[in-house]
C-alpha cells in the first residue's frame, strides 16, 4: 500500500517503486492533490517502516565512506604516530651510545671495571604473538597451501553468487522495506557478507602495508558492498546501491582458473584475462546507469528518474562502447550523462583493443589442440616426426593394408604445425582410424594429450632428403628422450639416416631393444640391401617387396609384368608351427609346408639350450637338418595372406593328411598347443602330444618317399666332399652352430693369428693407411681386376657420410671363405673417401682409385666391363632443392656406363690365368656339383651388359635410367622396369618397414639379419665404443657364428640342376635343392623376354617372388637360393700362397674356361711355371711396395675345418706350388706381365 504524506488516498499495493512525478503524472486530475516535494517509500503492512516517507539511501552510503575514510584516517594517524615515535626515540638512542663510547667501563664498587663483554648477551628475540597470527593469516589466504587455494576459490564462488543475488534484486525498487527474518535473499547475502568481512579481517591481518591495502580494488569493492547490508538489517530497508561492484571480481577469474590447474597455456591465461576485464567493467558501469537512472539527481529531488532495467543498462553500455549508438535507450540524468562522457573515452579505447584482440586469440587457436580420447578395447599408436604428405600417405598405405589382419589400432599423428589442405583430406578419408593434433612430443603436456602413456607404441618418421642428416637424427633421438623421460615404458620405433648416430641411442637409460625398442636405420638397411644384389643381382629388388604390402594386380596378357606383379604379391609374415611339427628337421618341415601347405618357410626363431647362449631366441635362416624343431617355434613365411600362414599353425597330421587343397586347413578339434608370444605353451585340451610327435613322424617318412632324390646314393656321397653343397650326414660334415666345436677342432685352431673381428661375423684384417690402398689410372690398369664390386661414389669434403661401411660389411660376411671374397675398388673423391676410411680400414681386399665416376678413363682402368656388380652412390642427393635434380650425378654415371664399348677381353683374361683359376671353375668339381650352376659372366662388349645397381632419391627421376623403357612417369617404383630388373633402388621402399616392425619386431631383426651380413646389438654396442671393427682370436664360438646361410644365384643352363632347366617344375627344383643341397629357393630372376619363346637380344631380367610348385622353368632362369655354408670349400686353395693376392680369385663367373682342352691347360701351366721362374728375381727387386689385397693366406682360412683327402689332380697343384709359392709375386707384377 502507498502511504501519500499529506492525505490518506490510498493506492493498490505494488513492489515498484514509483517517484512523485510519475504519480503525478499519472493523475493530473486527480481531486487529491500530491505536492511534487512529497516522498513516497512503498512498504507492505508487514514492514514496520517509518510512515514519514523519508528516502535513507544516505545512511547506507554514509555507513561505506565512514567505514573507508575512518579506516584511512586510523592507518594514517598509526603512520604519523609511529614515525614521531620513531624520530623521538632515535635522537635519545644518540647520546646513549656516545655515552657508551666515551665510557666503556663502569668502575664498580670494589674497584673492577665493568666492561661491556662482562655483560651477559641480550636474549634471542622471540617471535611475537603479532607476528605469528600475521604468518598464520597469510598462509590461511595463500594459494600455495591447499587451504589457501580453497578459500580463494570459495570467496570468489560467493562473490559471483552475490553478484547473482544482485542481478534477482535488480528487478526491484532501489529501495524498498524489507524483513531481514522474512526476506530469503537477504539472509543469503547477510550470510555471505559476514564470510567476505572475515575473508577482509585475514586480509588485512596479512598484508604488510595496510594503506595498500585499504585502496586495492577489492578492499573498495568490500567497503560498499558489506556494510549497507548491516544496516539494511538495522534499519528493515533494502538499498541495491553499489552492488554492482561485485563485478569486478570477475577480474580474478583467471588466477582462479591457474589455481585450479585449468589454465596452462599463455594464450588461454591472456584470453581469460581480457575476457573477464572487459566483462566485468561492463557489467560494473551498467550497474551505476542503473542506480543513477533509476534513483534520479539528489539536487533534483530524484525527479528525473527514469526506469530502466539492469539488462537496459548493459545494452546501453555495449552500443555505446561500439559507438553505433542507436538512441532508443539513453541517460536522462546528469549524473548517467557526465559518467558516459568519461565512459565513452575508456570504454571506446577498451572495446578498440580488447575485442579485436581476442577475437585474434580465438582465431589463432588450435584447430587441432584438443586432446584424444581412448576407446576401450581399441589400441592406439602415437606417430610424430616427418609428417608431410607423402610419408603419411607412404605410411597408411602399409599400416591399413588390406592383406593384414584386421588393424584394429587407432593412429594418432602429432605434430607441430598444421597440417595443410592435401594432408587435411588424406586424414578426412582416413578419419574412423585416424586422428591428428597439434603439438610436440618434446612438450610434456602434448604428451599427456594424446595419451602417450596407454599408447601401444610410439614411431618417429624422419626426414630422408634432409640436407643435413646428422642434425635430422639429433632432431629424433631428442624427441626419443622425451618421450621415455614422460613414460620409460612405451615402446618406440624410429627411423635413422645414419648408422653412427644409432649409438646415441643407447645411450638413454629406459631404451631397451629385447622390450622392443627399434631404430630402423635407412642408410645401414640401404646399403645393406644394395650390397645384397652385388651377390645376387635383382635380390634388393625381391626383398623390398617381400617387406612392402602390394596388393595383387592381375594381368591376363603373357607379358613379364604379369609374372612379375604375381611375385610382389607375396609378404613376409610369421606364424607359430603346429605341435605337429615338433622334433623336425628344418628341410623336411619346409618341404612340407611348401608341397602340402602352399607356405614357403624361410627362417625360424630358435632358442638354444646351451649354457653359453643363455636360453637367448636367434633368428636362424635356413638353418639346416641338424637344428630339429621345438615347441612353440616361430616361423617366418613368405605368403601373400596372412590368413594363410595360419596353416602352419592349424595344421594337423590326424585331420589334414588327406587334404590336398590348403585352404580346407582349418582350426581342428584335436589336442594341440597355443604358443604365446613369449614361447610358452598352454594346452588347449588335456592330454599328452607325445603321440602326435610319434604319429606325425611316419608321416614325414611318406613326405620323403614322395619325392625322392633323382640323385643316385653314389653320387651323393661323392658330393659331400665339394664346396657348397653339404653331406646328407651334416653331424660329420658340419659342426652345429649352437654347440661348441669337438677337441679335434680347438686343436687346429691358430689362437695366435686374428682372422675375423671379435664377434666372429665378419673377415677382418690389422688397420691399414689409405696410401697403401690408393691406385693410380696406370696401376689399376695393370691389375687386371675380375669378379670385382665397383662403387661410383659422388661427393666432397662437406657432404654427407653415406656409410660405406654398411656397404663393404656384407661383402665380408664371415660366412664367405677368403678366396669368394669380390674385391672392392671405389671410384670416386679421394677427399671424400678419406673421410669414410675410418671405418673401412680393417676390411681385406678393399682399395681406392681416385677419380670421378663420370670419367670413362676411370671406368675402364677398374676394368668396369669385368666387374661383377656396378654400384653407383652419392652423397650430394639431398643438398638441392629441386627434386628432379636431387639424381643427375647418378642418373649421368649411370648412362655413362651403359654407352661405352669394350673388346672382347674376357677370353684373354681367362687364357692367362689359367693358373688362377675361379673357385668352383675348375674340372675338379664334379659335375653335379651345385657349383657349376653358379653363374658365370659371359662376355661384355657394351656397357649395357654391365651389371648396374643405381641408388635414387626421387622415385620419378627411375624413368630417366632406362630410355626404351615405355614407364609413365607417374607409375609406382615397384612397377617400373629398373626397380622390377634390380637395377634401380630408392630408399623409399624401407618406409614399410616402420608399419611391419610395429606388427612384427622379429621382422626387422630378419631383415637385418638378411642383408647386413650379421650385423647384432653386440656388434653395434662395440662399434659405439670404438667406431671400429675389432679383431679377436678365433675361438670355438666365434668360428660357430660362421656357420649361417648366404644368398646366391644359381643357373640352370649347366650344373647338377640343368636337366629341370628346360621345362621342368620349380617344385621339383625347390624339392631337389632342398633335399640334396639343403639349398632352400625363393624366387627366379629371368629374363625379360623369355616368355616369347624366341631368341631376344635383351639381356634385362625381372624377379619373380616364390613361384608356384608347377611353375615351368626355361634354361635362362637364375634361382635365388639360400646356400649352407661349407667347412671344406677353402681347402683346395689353403695351400697356394699366392690365393690372397688373386684379385680375380673369388671370381666364379668365367664360362669359357671349360671349353678349354684339359691338355692346353696343363701346357699352359707349364708354361706359366716357367716363365714365373725366370721373372721371379726381377719381379722381387722391384719391390712389394703396394700391395693391393695383402692378407696372407696363412690367415685367410680357419685352422679348425676338417680337411678331408684331397684328389690325385689337387695334389699334384699342391706340390707343383710349394717349390715355387716363395717365388710368386703379388698379383699385380704377376698380372702386368700377361
């Protein structure tokens, strides 16, 4: 009800408030007269207010200024006080002290003088109980304690709910009669004022200068806000006043949200601060429009109110602060009008900066900055390093290919910069397995956003073309180090450009290969893999598809691509054997799997019981009949599915023998074993497998009579004794590789002369200087070089390393005799190669002719048309920026090569060196002796016959190295006609061995193993010792580590295999080889055109991957195969001195030799005897001054190989040489004279 002074008209009750002139304008004809000086205050009946009518807004804005200038007053007459007592008591403590000085003694009353050390010390001060209580307030209101920061955080809640019951009261009268006991929203801001003045007391407990204290924002903010509320309480009067300035509050928000741990980042941190400044100014000036609008002038009496709502208000400050301005809402008062002249200087300069500027911070945010979410039962991988476009593209076509099992693993891209438009689609198409964020993982909390720490496993992709490859490995083993720093147990895969940086690596403490911690290194594998093919042409071509994910492409023409495309089709996969397979021998279990499973088993995982090794798990590769299968064996198959290397594993005699279509093998119902990966074994039903071994034993015996050997029992003993092909008795032949050797064997050892580094793996000899091995154009034109690697090497003093060491390692695989090691003569800058001798000194025959690859001078006095393999490097690729030029130098070289012309010299060659005849060459080797299938070289009259293996950067530049080739340029390197004939490789093809590391970490151990020539984490342990390979003596396990396969090439033309040249089925062959030789064949390098059936000039050949069982055979054909190594191929030539320095003596590639008469060639060697005799004496006073290959036979050869008799033939050799072996010159007087 209103209640009018001076009448008692009453009007209806109402809440609003209503100033005079409203009223009186609303009745202008009232017969009630209202005075405009009259004051109306709406009261309920329940409101015991005053009937006067009288406004008290001065007593709750009088209650405020009291409290802050009284306060002031008393913190500054505090002051006042204390410095003139301070200045007072200082002028006394003056005289006091000159007293002091003056009389340092006191003579007391017995004479003595009392000085001031005989006064006892004045007493530690102690704390005072001020200063305890002013600790304990700033450690209460501190946010480094946890009950600090939980009363921050509460004062603040409580300030933004009060600014809440601010916005609800906002909708009444400014002033108005209330019932404290009645009014719930009043008891609730009674409540938390009374918190907020015991929050100002510990404040001001706490504070070390009270007069700041007394001015900061939120000490003003508490002076307007507190004590209006006591005295509406007092006085049952409700005043919304200066509320309004809980607002500024909100200027805290972000120290709130850093104190919460919510905020981390700079930007986000600077994002709230001008969020909630420019907010909380808003909101504060809209509340003093509101008061002021709504109250009126004092010196108008408060009749020019208007009545504007809060929300008004801010829609009137934020046009004003825009400057639009609209003039629908505007101040009518003076106060409203002069505080929006202030207002629009600042608010205009504050919405001029803030708003663009945080528009610019949202803007600038990450699109990519969130944070991954895990799903249950889904695994996922973090990948990071190199991400570009093509080695995501390279990465995901192998990691989700359709060949593997189902990919049920998320992957998870992080990288610094975003990524762009092409790479954005390739994730869009990829997104139900794909996700990508922005971030690095040198950045702990990056690491915690894609959940590093539940990820399967971690790769890093590197940059193969960077111009600076020790900066880009630096760059990876950093990020290899935060990583395990965040979480030590994840597992990581990277990549590596240089082999001697792999040794940095370990060097981090929680880096641990046997948990399956990998480091790919492309130059090792690279070279390894080029190496490789300088032993069997076409080989890096086959293994580089056997380790990439190709899907199969059917051709219906009969042109070779279609045998070549069915052949890539096939991968390398892994598969536990069946419990069937158990007490096997390796050939018979392969037999088996190939005939009857359609798999072809190349290697398997193998853990030896001898002490020695410890029970470790090797990677044996082919390993032979005397290594039987165990339980839960790994094999590694070449397959085209990985759901059909599950025969293996289904396979069972009882339920399977009958079958003959392998895909009918499935899982069974019979008893067997699961192998976990760790090689446990748990059954699956109960019972004893004795029976199953016993049972399947038989039929093994059937296996065998199937296919019996075509070889008569004679000659298969005849065939022991030659070289590279095994007994079929290897206990007496061959010692096990896993056990020690017998007595007879330690006591021929030479523990006196070191002839392989220390871990028994490779050829080794004492360290020699460069000049020993450099040769002259005329030298090296003198030596006439056969059988030998040339390596064209590009570079300078400042480029890069390539390794050349990984190069030469394979080539001196102790598992060669001395006398098959290819000599190896580098063309190229001698500034350069002086850089990589390091690590190439203590290889035999290896020697340096300085020059350039592009000068044919050079090529022809390496005798480059008889060498057995030409490769081409450089080390200038990655040091241009257009990629098509990245290849010129080798793409020139290559072309260079392949247009020079050469006579017919092999013949002269071979009519002159009878006396040297190849291993393997002579006719003392019988005829089925595998030997003779090795191939041999033809005769080479242009550069075009030359074997050529060129390294290339860009897969594009492939379409400049063949001109009659038809290769679109846009065409995969696998399907170009260089990758597919082995005479081009990149080193993109290794990028698919990130993805089958991950699924497979026995891959690349296999891989390594392959084509490095047996390159271990021992071995490299020791090479980041010393940079440098080590001699040791032999011992019985050294020696056993040369006992392991190697790659070779075999014809068909001649040799014990010919007559299933012409026809004959590749299974036969696969079978005869296996049984007869323990040779195990995976592939066929044919030529070109073999299948039209007519003669061709072409002499290109492509490789064809692990043919059908009836795949037909053409005499042209050269089978890959993994030969045994055997004990007794170097006895024929331990007893010529002069077998070291033949730098044509590993050759095996002659094939005129045999047609040479047996009686021309003993009177050619006797002639060869004679002349030797009359030059010896004139050959030594020459000198020994260069000696290009000078390893002593004496050290060549292991003492411990049992030597079995030698033929009438080899023995006269034998002792014609020993009366002459102290007159034979190196080869390079010797070859001058011919």
């Amino acid at each position: 009800m209103l209640v009018v002074a001076d009448g008692n008209v009453s009007y209806g009750s109402s809440r609003s408030i209503m100033s005079n002139n409203y009223i009186y304008n609303k009745n202008p004809d009232s017969s009630v007269s209202i005075s405009k000086m009259d004051v109306i205050i709406p009261f309920s009946p329940d409101v015991p207010c005053d009937n006067n009518g009288q406004r008290m807004w001065w007593a709750f804005l009088a209650s405020s200024m009291v409290t802050f200038f009284g306060g002031l007053f008393i913190i500054l007459l505090w002051r006042t006080l204390k410095y003139l007592y301070t200045v007072c008591c200082h002028c006394n403590i003056k005289p006091k002290t000159k007293e002091k000085v003056i009389n340092p003694g006191i003579i007391q009353a017995d004479g003595t003088i009392k000085t001031d050390k005989d006064e006892p010390p004045p007493p530690a001060s102690e704390v005072g109980w001020m200063t305890s209580v002013k600790d304990w307030a700033g450690v209460m209101i501190s946010a480094q304690t946890l009950t600090g920061r939980v009363l921050v955080v509460l004062v603040f809640a409580l300030s933004i709910g009060a600014l809440g019951i601010y916005f609800i009261d906002s909708s009444d009268p400014i002033e108005s009669c209330q019932n404290f006991y009645k009014d719930f929203t009043l008891q609730i801001d009674m409540a938390f004022n009374v918190f907020f003045l015991l929050y100002f007391g510990l404040r001001f407990i706490a504070a070390n200068d009270k007069l700041w204290f007394w001015l900061e924002v939120n000490s003003v903010v508490d002076f307007f806000t507190v004590p209006p509320v006591f005295v509406s309480v007092y006085l049952n009067r409700s005043w919304l006043g200066l509320r309004f300035l809980r607002a500024l509050r909100l200027i805290q928000f972000s120290e709130i949200l850093q104190f919460l741990n919510i905020l981390k980042t700079s930007n986000s941190i600077k994002l709230v601060n001008l969020c909630s400044i420019f907010i909380s100014t808003w909101l504060t000036a809209a509340g003093f429009i509101h008061l002021v609008e709504n109250s009126g002038d004092p010196w108008e009496n408060f009749q020019n109110s208007q009545s504007l709502s809060y929300w008004e208000c801010v829609y009137l400050l934020m046009v004003t602060m825009s400057t639009v301005g609209y003039g629908d809402v505007y101040a009518k008062t003076t106060l409203g009008r002069l505080f929006m002249v202030f207002f629009i200087l600042g608010g205009l300069a504050m919405f001029a900066s803030y708003v663009p500027e945080i528009i610019e911070l949202i803007g600038n945010r990450k699109k990519y900055g969130g944070s991954y979410s895990a799903v249950n039962g889904r695994k996922h991988i973090v990948v990071c390093g190199h991400i570009t476009l093509e080695s995501v593209s390279n990465f995901l076509k192998d990691f989700l290919h359709k060949d593997r099992d189902d990919v049920n693993v998320e992957i998870v891209f992080l990288h610094n910069i975003s990524p762009n438009l092409e790479l954005e689609a390739l994730f869009k198409r990829h997104f139900t397995q794909v996700e990508f964020y922005q971030g690095s993982v040198l950045n702990p909390h990056d690491l915690a956003r894609v959940k590093i720490e539940s990820a399967d496993a971690c790769l890093i992709l590197a940059n193969k073309y960077c111009p600076d490859p020790d900066a880009e490995d630096a760059s990876n083993i950093m990020r290899v180090i935060s990583i395990k720093n965040y979480h030590p147990k994840i597992r990581i895969i990277t990549q590596m450009l240089q082999y001697h940086n792999k040794a940095h690596l370990l060097n981090i403490p929680s880096w641990n290969w046997r948990e399956g911690d990998d480091a790919i290194c492309l130059a090792e594998l690279k070279a390894g893999f080029i190496a490789q093919s300088c032993l069997a042409q076409g080989l890096s071509t086959m293994l580089a598809n056997l380790f990439s994910m190709r899907s199969f492409i059917k051709i219906e023409e009969d042109t070779w691509q279609k045998y070549y495309l069915e052949g890539v089709a096939n991968e390398m996969y892994t598969e536990y054997l069946s419990n069937a397979f158990v007490g096997l021998s390796f050939p018979v279990i392969c037999e088996l799997c190939y005939v009857k499973l359609k798999l072809l088993l190349i290697a398997i995982e193998y853990k030896s019981e001898t002490n020695e090794s410890r029970s470790r798990k090797r990677i044996l590769i082919n390993p032979g009949n005397h290594v039987k299968m165990q339980e839960g064996t790994l094999g590694f198959f070449i397959a085209s599915d990985a759901k059909e290397v599950k025969r293996a594993f289904y396979y069972c005699k009882a339920c399977h023998d009958d079958i003959t279509d392998p895909k009918r093998i499935k899982k069974c119902g019979c008893k067997r074993l699961i192998y976990s990966a760790d090689g446990a074994t748990t059954p699956e039903k109960a019972g004893s497998q004795k029976e199953a071994g016993v049972r399947f034993k038989t039929d093994i015996n059937l296996v065998e009579d199937e296919h019996p050997s075509t070889l008569s029992p004679k000659k298969k003993q005849r065939n022991g004794g030659m070289r590279n092909s095994p007994s079929c008795s290897p206990k007496m032949m061959r010692h096990d590789p896993l056990l020690v050797p017998g007595n007879e064997q330690i006591e021929n050892m030479d523990v006196n002369v070191k002839r392989y580094d220390s871990t028994g793996m490779f050829h080794w000899c004492p360290s020699k200087e460069i000049e020993k091995v450099i040769l002259t154009r005329s030298e090296a034109s003198m030596t006439v070089l056969s059988g030998h690697v040339v390596v064209c090497i590009f570079g300078d003093v400042t480029s890069a390393l390539v390794g050349l060491r990984n190069l030469v390692m394979p080539l001196r695989a102790s598992n060669f005799h001395f006398h098959e090691l290819k000599p190896i003569v580098f063309v190229g800058s001698l500034e350069y190669l002086r850089r990589e001798w390091e690590t190439l000194h203590n290889f035999p025959k290896v020697s340096i002719l300085p020059g350039t690859p592009l000068s044919r001078a050079d090529l022809r006095a390496v005798n480059i048309n008889l060498c057995d393999m030409c490769v081409i490097l450089s080390a200038n690729q990655n040091n241009i920026d257009d990629a098509s030029l990245q290849d010129k130098e080798c793409i020139l070289a290559s072309l260079n090569i392949k247009s020079m012309q050469f006579d017919d010299s092999i013949g002269v060659l071979q009519a002159n060196s009878q006396g040297f005849t190849p291993p393997g060459m002579d006719r003392s080797s019988p005829d089925n002796s595998p030997v003779h299938g090795l191939v041999r070289q033809a005769s080479v009259t242009t550069g075009l016959h030359i074997p050529i293996i060129t390294e290339l950067v860009n897969d594009s530049n492939v379409q400049f190295l063949d001109q009659d080739d038809d290769d679109d340029p846009d065409t995969e390197l696998y399907l170009t006609q260089p990758f597919a004939c082995g005479t081009a490789f990149a080193v993109s093809v290794l990028d698919s061995l990130m993805s089958a590391t991950y699924f497979n970490d026995n891959i690349l151990t296999l891989i390594r193993t392959l084509v490095t020539g047996g390159a271990t984490p021992e071995l490299e342990a020791l090479l980041a010792e010393e940079n440098a390979l080590r001699g040791g003596y032999s011992t019985p396990q050294t020696l056993a580590n040369r006992d392991r396969c190697r790659v070779a090439q075999l014809a068909l033309y001649d040799g014990p295999f010919a007559d299933l040249g012409d026809g004959g089925c590749y299974g036969d062959l696969f079978c005869k080889a296996l049984k007869t030789y323990n040779m195990l064949c995976f592939g066929i390098y044919r030529l070109r055109d073999a299948h039209i059936g007519a003669p061709s000039i072409c002499t290109k050949r492509y490789v064809i991957t692990n043919p059908p069982y009836e795949f037909e055979l053409v005499p042209s054909d050269l089978i890959f195969c993994l030969m045994q190594f055997d004990h007794n191929a170097g006895q024929s030539r331990t007893s010529l001195s002069h077998s070291s320095h033949s730098s044509h003596s590993s050759s095996k590639k002659s094939s005129s030799v045999h047609s040479i008469p047996t009686a021309n060639r003993q009177s050619r060697t006797k002639a060869r005897e004679a002349r030797d005799k009359q030059n010896a004496t004139r050959m030594n006073r020459m000198g020994q001054e260069k000696k290009w290959f000078t390893d002593e036979a004496d050290n060549a050869y292991p003492r411990n190989i049992q030597i079995k008799p030698m033929s009438t033939h080899m023995a006269n050799q034998v002792n014609q040489y020993k009366s002459t072996s102290s007159l034979i010159p190196p080869i390079r007087e010797v070859e001058d004279e011919c």
